[in-house]
C-alpha cells in the first residue's frame, strides 16, 4: 500500500504506512509524477499517462490525445478534463463517467 512517493536524487520512492521503502523507479523512465492513491501511481512521459503499481511495475498506458488532461486521481479512479467535460476512468482507463462542466 503507498503512504508517500517521495523523490531523491533521480529517482522516486514509493514508501509505506511506516516509512519503509517499498519501490523505487527513476525519472528517465517514468516521467514526471501527477498524483497517486494507495494503490497506483500516475505519471506522465511525452504525451502518455502511465499507471504503475506500488513497486512501479507498470499497469497501463493511455495518450493525452485521447484522455485528455490529468486531474486528480480519488479511490480507484482518476479524472481527466477534454473539452468541456470532465472523464472519469479505472484504473486500465476504460470510461466509467463522463460529466459536462
């Protein structure tokens, strides 16, 4: 379960409940961080989102064009905003809603 992602150096740390290290990736390969919850983690490389698991194995991968921009991630889903609504998806970025603003 991630506590905490933290960066050191050139690399970011997935820690747990008690501090304890539990992944560590490197920014070449896993972009810049955008948010994450207890269970996944979201980056952004170029112009893809990336989900990764606690240990930074990667989980799935989806493009901008089509996502949209990155939001917020709460629970088990994250949201994007395209155009004038906002996208909410699961984890393997299949649609679960979709809410004009």
């Amino acid at each position: 379960m991630i506590n905490d992602i933290i960066l050191k150096g050139n690399a970011y740390h997935t820690m747990d409940d008690r501090q304890r290290e539990i992944g560590k990736g490197y920014i070449v390969n896993l972009g810049e961080l955008q948010g994450f919850n207890a269970e996944f983690s979201i980056f952004k490389k170029g112009n893809a989102y990336y989900i990764y698991d606690e240990k930074f194995k990667e989980i799935t991968k989806g493009f901008e064009v089509n996502l949209g921009t990155f939001r917020n991630t709460a629970g088990k889903t994250i949201n994007f905003e395209k155009g004038n609504a906002i996208y909410t998806y699961d984890i393997k970025f299949k649609e679960v809603s979709k809410r004009f603003k």
